[in-house]
C-alpha cells in the first residue's frame, strides 16, 4: 500500500528546507517507471505456493499501445510549477503490462506463461494466446504544501484467441484510483497504485470468463 504518513512538529527551518527542496523540480525531468514491480520475498514465496490448475495452456504477448506518447506514463507536478515526466523504465509498455498479466494469472493458478511472440501452433503450444490494446494508462502526482496525492488510470482492451476454434472474446474495462496526502512522495507509491489499478482491469476479465474444454468464454 502507498506509505502515508502523519506530519507532526515540523520546526520552521526544516520546514523552509523542505520547501526549497520540494520546489526545485523543473521541466523536463524524467523519472523511470516500472509497470512490474518487484516483489517482496513473502509476496514471491505465495506466488511460488500456487499450484497451476488443471486446464488449458495460456500465453501472453505484448500488449499493442494506442497511446499517443508511448514512452510517457504520467507526470508529477508541484504548486511551484515544476513538472517531472515519468516514463516506462523499459521502454515498452506493452511489454510489461503483458508481464504483469502473466504474473497475475500465475497467481490465480492459470498455467500461463509470458512470450515476446506469439509461439507457433504445436501440439505442446498453449491454446489461448492472450493480447490486448493500451488506451490509457497514467500516474498523476499533485504536490501541494508538504503532501501529494496520486491518481492512476487506466483503460485497457483484453483479447482471448482460442487455438482450438479460431474463436475470440474481447473485453474492454478502464479503472481508476487515487492516495491522497502523501507525504514525501517516491516514484514506488506511483508503482504501487498503477500496480493495483492495473490488476482491477485482469481482475474483470477473470471474473467475467470461464474455461470450457481449452478454450475461454465469456460467462
């Protein structure tokens, strides 16, 4: 969860301090962005824990990314008028949305593995090849006197082909959600709540389709 944290007897030079540090962004700033982030030992241990259920073989290709500006995942910007861009750490986030997904499935116990192509049709392949399209996807921060809050949004397309049929199923779900006062802000608590917004959108799409023999349906 993002880190809040209660200011109580600030003295007035480190207050000015702060001011003066926390004013100082300019334009033209960038911060790097993970839309993975790495997890903690006690979140990797569960993950390992989960036994992939019987069912079909899934893989996930990267996402397409219809955004205008594909590099830039949001902005942090102060009441001084300073403004720092955050852009995809790797440079593609297609591809890491496309991790993130596999990593979510992975722990909702899909036999389910993350490729940079689509593997060829083979009697080992997977039966669904899961894609999808980015139409939004941004971390805002406001900073204001001491505090910031965050707003994350997200819209995202999520496609299913079948091997078996040659059928799909589409679905398409935008979230949003927002950490108010936070206090000396860190590009993770923008991590963290694009993180969570991301997975309402694969948390949609899971409760919304069921398995039927290897293929996905909707239900």
């Amino acid at each position: 969860m993002i880190r809040q944290h209660v200011v109580r007897g600030i003295s007035a030079p480190v207050a000015v301090g702060l001011l003066l540090l926390l004013g100082c962004s300019g334009k033209g700033d960038i911060i790097p962005m993970n839309l993975t982030p790495k997890a903690g030992k006690d979140a990797a241990a569960s993950v390992q824990a989960v036994k992939p259920m019987a069912g079909p073989r899934v893989a996930v290709i990267p996402f397409e990314d219809a955004r205008a500006d594909r590099a830039k995942v949001g902005s942090r910007t102060s009441m001084w008028g300073g403004e720092t861009d955050f852009n995809v750490s790797s440079g593609s986030a297609g591809e890491e949305i496309a991790q993130a997904l596999a990593d979510y499935l992975k722990r909702k116990g899909w036999q389910v593995q993350y490729a940079k192509v689509a593997p060829a049709v083979a009697e080992n392949g997977p039966d669904i090849v899961l894609s999808g399209k980015i139409l939004e996807l941004a971390v805002d921060a406001k900073r204001g006197f001491l505090l910031t809050d965050i707003e994350a949004r997200t819209k995202l397309v999520i496609q299913a082909k079948n091997r078996e049929d040659e059928s799909a199923i589409v679905r398409t779900d935008a979230h949003s959600g927002n950490h108010d006062n936070v206090f000396w802000f860190e590009p993770q608590d923008g991590e963290d709540i694009l993180s969570e917004v991301l997975e309402k959108n694969f948390e949609r799409f899971v409760v919304n389709t069921r398995f039927e023999d290897r293929s996905l349906r909707f239900r």
